[in-house]
C-alpha cells in the first residue's frame, strides 16, 4: 500500500514520544555503567592545547555551516542580554551578566563535542546528527550538569549584586555616564571591581574544574555524573598549570568572539567547542 505523509500531529506525537522514551532512559543512567573502564588521567602539557587547537579548526573548516547553525543562539542570546543589562536598574550588573554568561558555554557547546565525536569514528557528522546527543543514555547526565552550571551562573549574579550593594550601594545609578565615574573614579568603585573580578575568578574556577572535561567524558562513555565530574577535577588537580592556560584559551578566543556585538563567537566558538573534544581525548584515556 502507498505510504502518505500522515497527520502532523501524530508525526509529532511520536517524535515526542521517542525522545521521551530517551529521556527516561537517561534519568536510568546518572550513576553510569559499573562496568565501563575507569578514567584514566594523562599526565598534560602545552604542547596537548596546541594540538586540540589545530584539531579543533579542522574540525571546523571541515564541518563549519553546520557548526555555525547549532551555535549562532549563543549570540543572539547575548545579544538580548546585553540589551535587558542596558537598562539602568539592570546596568551595575551588566559586566557580570556577560562574563557569568560564559560559564554556560560548556552546555551550548554539547552539539560541537558530538559533531567531533562523530568525525573522529567516521560516522556521519551533519547539524542534524548533532541533535542525536537526546539519544545518547548519559543526555540525564548532561543535562543535570548543565543545570549545575546555571545554578553557578545564577549564584554569581546574586554575587555580583551584593557586591554592588556593599559597594556602590543599592540605588540603580542616573546614566551611563554617571555610572562609570562611580566606578572609575571612586575609590568605591575601585573596591567593587577587585572584589568582583576575585570572587567571579573563583567562580570561573569552579566552573572550569567541573566542566573541563565532564561533558564530553558523559558523551564518550557511560560514567556516570559522579565521575565525570570527579574524573573533570582530577584532570585539574593533575595538570593545574595546564588546565588553567586552556582556561585562559577559552576566556581569551571568548573575548576576541565578543567583538564586534558578539557576532565573532559564530567562529570561535565551534572552534573552542570542537578543540574541547580534542583536549579531552589527550586528557583521558
């Protein structure tokens, strides 16, 4: 008998269905599979960021039309939180709101790691077969990771405010004008923006020793959270000096991206997000 396209709704009824049925299945496996084999840390140097770089751009220039389609939303995200920062009663928090921005950019990079993934075993790595990370048995895993993050991005706001707070004072400020000699030119402002680049450094810390390498870790096998995340701080604990320039990588590539109106993260940030892929590949064994 002819096949015929059949009713929408049903059609979406059982696209629903399907990855409802995988959700499930990947609440099943937050602790992981007792069998997998067990992490194991390689000892990392200089030479290993280097190499993820380089196998980061080619995966890039390989797949780019699909790699830009998945993350232009970081952008326009950006965008909009750029514009609710220029409100007045919103400006003090501006900086913080950019900058805490960049600890959810693991979760926006979950569709690079898999297109990487893909290539490296051959199989076919289109913006579509990204999508297919909803049927991988950790997606639980990683999308309770990805809520951890959020909930650091939103502890930092909380953060940022009290700073301001404890600073500045309460009141939102008249102008834009007004606002920067309260902060350039006050010793108030000074003492707001020491404390909030050390405590957003710690946070920024944090966020790196947990995500470094737990999200492609969750993609790649069947650990569990607990040791994704536990395997993320001991690659850290192992190769600090390491860990941290490839932290200064990612902060530098994001701030080269931010310019001009967020719009150059189009580029960098598939290349970041494909050289994390590359960097944990050398970091676990």
């Amino acid at each position: 008998m002819a096949r015929t396209i059949g009713n929408p709704l049903s059609w979406t009824a059982r696209i629903l269905g399907k990855s409802g049925s995988h959700l499930a299945a990947s609440a099943r496996e937050l602790g992981g599979d007792e069998t997998a084999r067990p992490p194991q840390v390689q000892t990392l140097s200089t030479d290993d960021i280097r190499a993820a770089l380089r196998a980061g751009w080619q995966d890039f220039m390989a797949s780019r039309s699909d790699v830009m389609f998945i993350v232009l939303i970081y952008p326009v995200v950006g965008l909009l939180l750029f514009g609710i920062g220029l409100r007045m009663e919103m400006l003090p928090l501006l900086f913080p709101l950019i900058s805490g921005f960049a600890l959810l950019g693991p979760v926006a990079a979950i569709g690079l790691y898999e297109i990487s993934r893909r290539r490296e075993a051959g199989e076919s790595a289109r913006w579509l077969d990204a999508l297919r990370v909803v049927e991988s048995p950790s997606f639980g895993a990683v999308l309770v990771l990805g809520l951890y993050l959020t909930a650091l991005f939103v502890v930092w706001m909380l953060a940022a405010a009290e700073i301001y707070g404890a600073t500045l004072g309460t009141a939102p400020p008249d102008s834009v004008s007004t606002f920067m000699r309260q902060v350039l030119g006050t010793g108030a402002g000074w003492a707001m923006i020491v404390i909030g680049c050390g405590v957003g450094a710690v946070f920024a810390l944090v966020a790196l020793a947990i995500s470094v390498v737990s999200f492609p870790l969750l993609l790649d096998r069947h650990v569990g959270l607990p040791v994704a995340i536990a395997t993320s701080i001991e690659v850290t604990r192992k190769n600090p000096r390491v860990v941290l320039g490839w932290g200064a990588v990612v902060v530098a590539g994001l701030v080269i991206g931010a310019l001009p109106m967020l719009l150059g993260l189009i580029i960098t940030l598939p290349v970041l997000g494909h050289a994390t892929w590359h960097f944990y590949r050398r970091a676990v064994k």
